[in-house]
C-alpha cells in the first residue's frame, strides 16, 4: 500500500513537472523573440512568435507582438491581420487597438464610397470591447435573475413592490444583451473575414486570369470572404465593390 502511493505520487509529481514544462516552453520562447526583436533582429522575432503559435499557443501578446514585428518590417498586410487576430482575443486592449488604427491609416489605398449603416456602427461600438464569452456570461446571469423573479412572482406569489419592476427590468436587459451577444457572434465569428497580405493582388470580375480586372487590391485591406472556388476568394470591400482574388493573395482572419 505504501509502494502504492509512493508511485502515485510519483505519477502525480511527474504530471505537474510535465505541465510546467509546457508552459514554460512557450514562454521561453516569447522572451527570446522578444529579446530578437528588441535588437531589431524582426525575421527572427517573427520566426519565434511563428514558432509559439505553430504549437498551438494563441494568445493576443503573442499576435500582438508579431504584428509588431511584422510592422517594423514594412508588411502592413501581416501586421494589420495580426493585429485583428490580437484584437479579437483581447478587445478591450487599448495598445492593440491604436496601433491596428494607426497602420490601417497607413494602407496605400483609401476606398472610396464607404458608407456605414448607423445601426451597425453603433452596435459595433458597443461590443468593441467586449469579449463575446463576456457577454455571454453576462447574458447567462440576467435569464437566471428572470427565472428567480418570475418564480418569486408567479410561483411563490410574492408581492413585493420591486419585484414586478425587477422583472420588467431584468427582461429588457436579458433581450438587450442577448440581442449585443447574437450580434458580436455573426460579427466577429460567422463573418468570414480576410486581409490582404499580397504585394500586389489583381481583383477580377470572374475566378479566372481571363476574367476583366475590377480593381486592384493593395496589402492591409481587410475584406469578407462571401465565397471560393478553386483558388479564388469572391470577396466584397468596404465600399461594397465585390470581386474575386487569388486565395493566396489573402489570408483570413
């Protein structure tokens, strides 16, 4: 029995020293391409934040970073689809959010004609800085304050003078954060979205070489993704002009 656990406790101790280790590595590596890009080394600091996220660890630093990298590099189509990666996993990080800004006001290309619907804008500036498990929590907790009221009013017939106007209330903000929580899920997860990293990207009116050029993409355009076929994306810009691209001219988000 003591043998017994002896080798559990063993098993348990090299369990935890393997867990550490993992953790450990990453982090490693985060320093030193760090350190890399401190030293303006950027091909190394990329590889490493490369090599982080090829392991299966995502985290916005480690986007962040990499958008940086990529940015001091002059890719502005990397570094703007890191940052939304970065962004997207830390909305409310206000460095992220500034220098995703900053570099999208660097695109060479400035579309023309966009208009924004108020309503989506709104909504978008909303849920900015929320994380979508954020408000889904948030909504999870207002449907259980209904339940407890409504089974306070209409199951245990109290009558207290702030329970019907709790109710009233808690229902307004249950509809309201459900609708925010729907929103920033079609938004930022159902929306396939995708950026332009190629130099130079043609934009056809057709998925094929012979079709008629519509316009021509430049790195740092964040498009959405409607459709493919073979090696084409069909996609539709700010402005709303649609077109389609090669896949590898762009990567999705």
């Amino acid at each position: 029995m003591r043998k017994l656990r002896m080798t559990v406790s063993l098993c348990v101790l090299i369990g935890v020293l393997g867990a550490a280790a993992a953790v450990a590595a990453p982090l490693s590596e985060f320093d030193a391409a760090n350190l890399e890009f401190q030293n303006k080394l950027y091909d190394a600091a990329i590889a490493g934040y490369r090599s982080i996220l090829t392991q299966g660890y995502e985290s916005a630093p480690v986007y962040f970073n990499l958008g940086n990298a990529y940015f001091k590099k002059g890719d502005l189509g990397n570094a703007i689809l890191n940052y939304l990666k970065a962004r997207r996993l830390d909305p409310a990080d206000d460095d992220i959010r500034s220098n995703l800004e900053f570099a999208r006001r660097l695109t060479s290309v400035q579309l023309e004609g966009v208009t924004l619907n108020p309503i989506t804008s709104l909504l978008e500036s909303m849920t900015a800085s929320w994380r979508l498990s954020t408000l889904a929590w948030v909504s999870s907790l207002l449907f259980i304050l209904v339940i407890a009221l409504l089974a306070l009013r209409y199951g245990l017939a109290v009558f207290h003078p702030l329970v019907k106007p709790g109710l009233v209330v808690g229902l307004i903000l249950l509809v309201g954060s459900s609708y925010l929580t729907t929103f920033k899920y079609r938004h930022d997860y159902l929306t396939r979205r995708a950026v332009i990293i190629a130099a130079q990207s043609e934009v056809r009116t057709g998925p094929s070489e012979q079709s008629d050029l519509e316009l021509q993409g430049e790195p740092g355009l964040v498009v959405e993704v409607l459709a493919e076929t073979g090696g084409y994306y069909n996609v539709l810009f700010e402005n709303q002009r649609r077109g389609w691209i090669k896949k590898e001219s762009v990567s999705v988000i």
